[in-house]
C-alpha cells in the first residue's frame, strides 16, 4: 500500500474486547458440564445493548447454542480465534493464523458471521449503540484528522472524504468479514478505502493466502504501520507515439525503496491489481500529460501566441513532488522520468 493510517484509540476498540469476553465465557463454561445460556457471558459494558436490543440477544444466543453442540476442537479454535482477534498486525506479518469460518463447523460459523456483520453493520445505527460510541464519522474524523491522507491509501487514485464531509468514508475489512468474521468489529481491521479499490478489486478476496487451497501465507502491510518506504514506478517495454508522447503500451514495475518489505508489495499488487490499474491510465492519459507540460512551460500573451517561460523539465517535475499524492501527480511523474530517455523534447 502507498500509506499507513496512524492508530487512534476509541470508544469502538471496546466493543471487540466485550465479544473477546463472552467468548472466553462460553469457552470455559465449556469445559464443565453446563450447557445452558447465562446472561453472565454479557460483559457489563454490552449490557445495556443487549438488554435493549433484541436481535442482539437473539444472535448471541445462536452462537452459544451451535457452540455447545460442537466438538471440542471447533471450541477450542474459536476461543483462539476471539482472543486474536484484535491482533491484526500478527495476523498481516503472518506470525499468527486467523480462522476462517471454513475451517469452523458451518453452524457454528454461520451463527458467528451473523453476530460479527449484525454488530458492524446494523447495530451502530441504534439509537442505544450511538449514545454509548457516538456515530461512527466521528471515528473516521478522528483518525482522516491524525493521518491527514487525502488519497485511497491502497491505489492514490481516488480522493477520500474530507474532513468536513457529512459522511464517512466507507471502510474496508482489511482481512474480509464474511471470511475472517473474528475481525469483524475490530477497529485495526478498519481501513478507510476507495470504492474501486474496496468494491471493484479486493471485494472479499482471500487476502491471507497465496493459493485457492489455502496452505500458503502471504504477509501484507499493516495498514496502521510504522514503516519507512517509498514506491516509485518503473515503466518497461514502452511503446512511445513520438508526435504527441502518447504511451500507447507498456508494463509498470513497482519498486520499494525497503527490499525486505517486497513480500508485502507483492500481496498489495496482487490483491488491488495496481500495476494494470496504473498502466491503464498510464496509456490513456499520458498524451493529456504532455500537454500540461507544454503549458507549464508556455505563457499565452495578449495576441493569442504562446511565449516560453524560464521554467524548465525539473522544475515540472518539481511541481509534481509537491503534490506527490493528488491529481495523479505520482503517476505523470514516473511517465516523465520514464519516457526522457526516449526523446529528445526535454534537452
Ligand atoms: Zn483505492
């Protein structure tokens, strides 16, 4: 990914730690002899939800009952899972597994998804859930006000919300709620996300693993990191239209300028699609690109002729690191760095 979010602790991070709870409790009522609902699993915290809202309850309630009648292998998953699961950055650099709900009995992961999506999904627009946590915005300007990105952290393409804006930006499941739901409610697995990026190409891809089978981990980024790397783009196999520097093909190569975080390039590309992303509009745009720099570098005086000005090739190169993350800047920066070899335009 191109950025990382700084952390802000909320009221929300609470909320994980009351389900990490009731699922101890129902784990080690487990390993007695009582298999009947008590609402002492509730921490006192979730008490006042649970005791207003029905659904809740009922949900709850479905996870204990499909848990107790499974085996003591599928609980004993199930209590590491809950207590991993605000563990995210392990889980990224692959020094821990999560579970998937494939690898629980399907009642019993079925009945967990149904718990973690109602409390993501539904519950924060109660009216008992928003006057203990507040609307969840305020979660989001919390942390667009630590971070200040201003771009989709994952592809620097699109814009998200300002700071301003009456809605939040929409979050990403880093790691897919319908198939790692311990993660479900756990503010380090919320990313806020682009809807192309989000809908159009991870969507509820496995991001875990390399393969279909699942046998092989990949790491990712942390996206609440403390990394220090930049990306640069090369660009290979350029086909050039030297009468207006159109690139009508080429191939795009994501460098990083840390070599031990490659593995967790590799994942970004793979699982955003960034190198066909940024070649597409590479060769789409590139023409309009030049354009702007012969207008960067030109004047139009009051006869409607065009005079040069004293800016030069690095000077628009400089005005492009400025805005490194808007506009593209990033990608007509790496097109111009890429194609001054192939033309004699910018001696
Ligand atoms: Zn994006």
């Amino acid at each position: 990914m191109r950025q990382q979010f700084v952390f802000k602790s909320s009221k929300l991070d609470d909320l994980n730690n009351q389900l990490i709870f009731f699922f101890e409790a129902i784990y080690f009522q487990s390993l007695t002899a009582d298999v009947a609902w008590n609402d002492n699993f509730i921490h006192y915290k979730l008490k006042p939800i649970y005791d207003k809202c029905t659904k809740l309850r009922t949900l709850l309630k479905a996870v204990h009952s499909n848990f107790v009648l499974s085996s003591s292998n599928n609980k004993l998953k199930v209590y590491n899972a809950a207590l991993n699961s605000s563990n995210i950055e392990a889980i990224c650099n692959t020094t821990i597994n999560s579970l998937n709900k494939k690898d629980l009995s399907q009642n019993v992961g079925n009945a967990i998804h149904d718990l973690y999506k109602y409390m993501y999904y539904q519950l924060p627009q109660t009216k008992i859930f928003k006057s203990i946590y507040g609307e969840l915005i305020d979660h989001y300007k919390a942390l667009k006000n630590a971070t200040r990105i201003k771009m989709c952290p994952f592809c620097g393409l699109e814009p998200i919300k300002p700071l301003k804006s009456k809605v939040k930006q929409t979050y990403d499941h880093y790691l897919a709620l319908s198939e790692y739901p311990f993660h479900g409610i756990c503010t380090k697995n919320y990313v806020p996300t682009c809807r192309t990026c989000n809908e159009d190409y991870k969507h509820s891809k496995d991001s875990h693993y390399l393969n279909p089978q699942r046998t092989i981990r990949r790491k990712l980024f942390y996206p609440y990191g403390t990394y220090n790397y930049q990306v640069t783009l090369n660009l290979l196999n350029i086909s050039l239209d030297n009468t207006n520097l159109k690139i009508n093909n080429c191939n795009v190569s994501v460098n990083c300028s840390d070599s031990t975080l490659q593995n967790e390039v590799n994942s970004w590309i793979d699982i955003y699609e960034i190198n066909t992303r940024y070649k597409n509009i590479i060769e789409d745009d590139s023409d309009n690109w030049y354009v702007e720099f012969f207008d960067f570098l030109t004047l139009k005086v009051n006869d409607g002729t065009y005079v040069s000005t004293p800016l030069t090739y690095n000077d628009y190169l400089d005005s492009l690191s400025v805005q490194e993350s808007t506009n593209n800047s990033f990608l007509k920066k790496s097109y111009f760095e890429n194609i001054r070899p192939l033309t004699t335009v910018f001696n």
